[in-house]
C-alpha cells in the first residue's frame, strides 16, 4: 500500500502518525494508499520550518526569486503528462481534463514569473519641498493554503506562486481524498531551486486545518472548499487576526435567450454540466430556457448525452467516475430527492453500462426537466453530473433566478444579441459572467473569485488581487535634508 506523508522542510516526514485516512482509485473503487493526518505537533513542525525559511527567502532579491520560479515553470510544463496522471489516478477525472488543469495552474506560475513588475511601487518626486514619498509592498510570513479535491493541482497553483514570488513561505493543506500530486510538486520546487521551508506540504483533516487557524505565525490563510466550512475559516481565521480569503461553494446558472444559437448552447451545456463529472466549481448545474427554447434546448442535449461515454479515466472516455462512493450516493441521492419533489428526470445517469470496473464510483449523466426554485435540486450544489433545467417566461424573469439565489460564482448567457449580453453583465450579481462561454474561468492575470455565498473576504484569487492578498503595503515618506533645514514645529505635518 502506497504511504503518502507530509513534507516539511525540504523533505518527507519521517514521523509515525497517529492518524491516517484512505485514498482510493474512483475507477477501480480499490484503495491505493494511505494518507498521513496531521496533529497540531506536525503543523506547528512545519509553521516553524516555514517561518525559518520565511526570514531568508524574504530578503531573496526580486531576479532571484524569479529565477526559482522560471525554473519551476519548466519544471512543471515539463512533468506535465506524469502530474496530470496522478491527478486522474486519485480524483478520476479523464486524462485531458487533468492536463487542462495543470495547464491552467501553470497559467499562474506564468503570471507570478513577472513578479519584478507587479511589485513596483509608486514614487512621488517633491511631494513637498525636499520631500518624496514611494510605496512598497512587503510579505506577509507564512501563509496556508487549504484546497478541495476537484482540482488538485490548479486551485493551489492559484495561490502558492504568487505567494512564494511575493517573498512569503507557505504551507499546502490539499484535500485528503487527492494527496499525492501535492507531494510530486513539492519536489519540482526543491528541483527548481527554492530553499527548502518555503513550500511545505501537511496532509489531514479538520485537526490540521483549525490548528493553521489558530496559529499565530500563520498571517493569511487561502480556503477553497464548499461554503459552510468556508464561511466558518472565514469567521474563526478573522477572529484570530488572520488576512482569508474563503472561497466556497457554487449553483452556476447558464441563461439561454430565445435567439441563442442553439447548437452552439447545446455544447456549451454538456461540456460546462458534465466535464469532470460535474464536479467544478464552474460547472453549469441549472439552465435556464427561457422560453420558447427549451423544447428544442433539450431535445439538442439529450441527443448529444447520448453519445457520452463515461469510464475510467485514463481511457478514450468523456466522463470519469465521481471522487468517492460516499460522494456518488449523495449526488443519487439528488436525483431521487428531484423525482420525489416532481421534476421531470429526463435522463437518469443511475445504473449506466461504463468503460472500466465495476466497483468504480460511477454516475452517468443526468438530466431534469420541469425544476423550480423551491426543489433542493435547484436550491444546493448537487457537485456531480446532473443539469436541471428550469423555463422561464423572460429575461427579467431568468435575471431575477440568478441573483436571488444563495451563490454567486460563475454564470453564462447565449444569446446573439449584444445589447441583452451587455444588460445581462451589467445586472447580474455574480462574480465571473461568460457571453457565449459556459466556464469563464478568467485567465491568470485577472481575479477568480464569487459574490454572495461564494466566497468570503475581499481578495480573489490570483492577477492583482492576488498580488495584493499576499502582500502589504509601506508609504515610505523620506527627506535628504540640507543640514541648514531643521527646525522645531510641534503642528501636524503639512505638505509645502
Ligand atoms: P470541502 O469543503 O469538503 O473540503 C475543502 C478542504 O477543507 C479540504 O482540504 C478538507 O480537508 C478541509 N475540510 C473539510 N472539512 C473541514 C472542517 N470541518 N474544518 C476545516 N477544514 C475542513 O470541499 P471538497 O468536497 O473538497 O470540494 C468541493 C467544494 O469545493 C465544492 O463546494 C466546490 O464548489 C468548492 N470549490 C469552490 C471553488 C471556488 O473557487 N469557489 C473551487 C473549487 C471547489
């Protein structure tokens, strides 16, 4: 049985620990290793390793840093396929799907290899007589990473590059079901060159979670996971005088205007609702037809679901299996509870024929029709590959879903009209808005962040937000004077 442990300090934990979990294989449903559960003596190892390699890597010159991090990047590009692989491994998404995620966590290593400009500050020349003044930004010590299993490599490559090139150290606590890829990075940074304590891997549950919350050398804390433990890392963090940003979970809606191109949002449909098994924060779970499109919007769905293929992974399939079983009965439990409430279930995923062993987490692709907002199908982030659909009598009618609804993470429109797009991005509360793109996931150097239930904090992830999250800021006001310029005044200084 494989043993996955912590990495602290440059290299693997060497300790006996009092609690493990299991990981499994999602398409053999066969466990494939144990985890180490990290206790508050482990964390507070790794909080001291961190703050040790924090006080040197911080007065690391900008070009250095940079370096560790175009290495890094190649280190990463390079390995891709072998990450990818052990991301398919342990959260059973397909192969392709686990490249385009390593793929877009690069995107931010990309970003934060510019470091050298995104840190410059202002200068004010003769701000007053004799007197400039200049900004800088400066880190923060040692930050936690805290990450959920759908995407185990990109969403804390949204966070640790731009961290670590803004002179911080950190600690990555991944998800327990999806461990290992964390591990295989760790070592790509020590290949890259980074000094050994500033990235540092726990591995564990809740204990090691509240212990990074309550330690007071750890100043920020980065929390992606569903909404009800984010909103508590939020409040407990911020009551021990942490910086967090808590992002948490979704319900992304995806509007179709009667004059959308339909083929076009029938794909958008499928791909958003049940790549990576619906399990994305950015997944499309409830379409809105805005009527008279749905009849035609569905029966364009319903004749591509049945083309789909799910199977394990690593082979020529479309859909993998969902992270656990525990997860996969939740998901069947949904659409029972949309039965029982009297959605029209269109397409039932349940007891599919699949390409790959029994015993995986299987779940097919699911459809509903006929869903209204009161249903829990429509109200709670279902997190697997079911798409409702609801129809709408208008615009006004599919504006008003969205914005009265608990999250507010991602949400698309199709139509071909500008104008209605253009209203639609300037009314609707949500965070990331897609014309025509069912995933606007927005590339590195923009923000990736929700509104209302979906995250909590005022930073989002990555671009200058980023930057700004994992720094802080000095006004450094500075006079050279003549030796002849002195003089007593006891009044608040005023600028001449
Ligand atoms: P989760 O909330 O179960 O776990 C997230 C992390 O929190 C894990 O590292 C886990 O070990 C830890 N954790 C679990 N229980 C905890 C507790 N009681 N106290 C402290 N820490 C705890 O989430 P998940 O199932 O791994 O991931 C799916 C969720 O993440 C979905 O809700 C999804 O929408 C959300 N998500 C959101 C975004 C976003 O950008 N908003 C991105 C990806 C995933």
């Amino acid at each position: 049985m494989h043993h996955i442990t912590h990495w602290i300090d440059g290299r693997h934990w060497q300790g006996q620990a009092a609690r493990q979990g299991q990981v499994f294989n999602p398409a053999t449903g066969v466990q494939s290793a144990v985890v180490d559960f990290a206790d508050t003596a482990v964390v507070d190892a790794a909080v001291d390793a961190a703050s040790r390699a924090f006080d040197r890597w911080r007065h690391a010159s900008l070009a250095q840093r940079s370096q560790v991090l175009f290495a890094f990047r190649h280190l990463v590009h390079t390995h891709r396929d072998e990450l990818a692989a052990i991301i398919t491994a342990e959260h059973g998404k397909v192969l392709p799907d686990a490249l385009g995620e390593v793929t877009r966590g690069l995107e931010v290593v990309e970003f934060a290899c510019g470091i050298p400009q995104l840190l410059k500050g202002g200068y004010s020349e003769a701000a007053s007589s004799g007197v400039d003044v200049y900004s800088i930004r400066q880190p923060l010590g040692v930050c936690g990473i805290i990450s959920p299993f759908n995407f185990p490599v990109m969403v804390p490559m949204w966070f640790f590059p731009i961290a670590i090139a803004c002179g911080n150290a950190v600690i990555v606590k991944p998800s327990e079901k999806d461990p290992s890829v964390s591990l295989r990075v760790a070592e790509l940074w020590k290949e890259a060159g980074l000094p050994d304590g500033v990235f540092n891997v726990v591995n564990g549950d809740k204990p090691a979670v509240d212990r990074l919350l309550a330690h007071p050398r750890v100043k920020a804390l980065s929390f992606v996971g569903s909404t009800a433990i984010a909103k508590s890392i939020y409040e407990t963090g911020a009551r021990h005088g942490k910086r967090v940003q808590a992002l948490g979970g979704a319900k992304n809606h995806m509007v179709v205007l009667p004059d959308a191109d339909i083929e076009l949002a029938a794909d958008a449909a499928i791909n958003a609702a049940f790549g990576s098994a619906g399990e994305r924060c950015m997944a499309i779970s409830a379409l809105i037809a805005v009527e008279p499109v749905a009849d035609v919007l569905i029966a364009a769905i319903t004749q591509r679901m049945a083309k789909l293929r799910t199977g394990d992974g690593t082979r020529a399939v479309d859909m993998g299996p969902l992270v656990t079983c525990a997860h996969r009965d939740k998901v069947a439990g949904y659409i029972e509870a949309g039965v029982r409430e009297g959605a029209t279930l269109v397409v039932d995923g349940r007891g599919i024929s699949v390409d790959g062993a029994a015993e995986g987490f299987w779940l097919g692709p699911t459809l509903f029709d006929q869903v209204t907002p009161n249903m829990s199908i429509y109200r709670d982030e279902i997190f697997g590959p079911v798409l409702c659909v609801t129809r709408v009598p208008s615009y006004t009618e599919a504006l008003r879903l969205v914005n009265e609804h608990e999250y507010g993470n991602g949400t698309a429109i199709f139509t071909r009209d500008g104008g209605a797009a253009r209203r639609f991005q300037h009314e609707v509360e949500v965070g990331m808005v897609g014309i025509n793109v069912p995933i606007p996931v927005p590339v590195a150097y923009y923000s990736f962040g929700g509104w209302k239930a979906s995250l909590f904090g005022d930073s989002h992830a990555h671009g200058s937000e980023g930057v700004h999250f994992f720094t802080r800021g000095k006004v450094v006001t500075s006079r050279w004077p003549d030796p002849s310029q002195g003089g007593i005044n006891l009044g608040f200084p005023q600028n001449r």
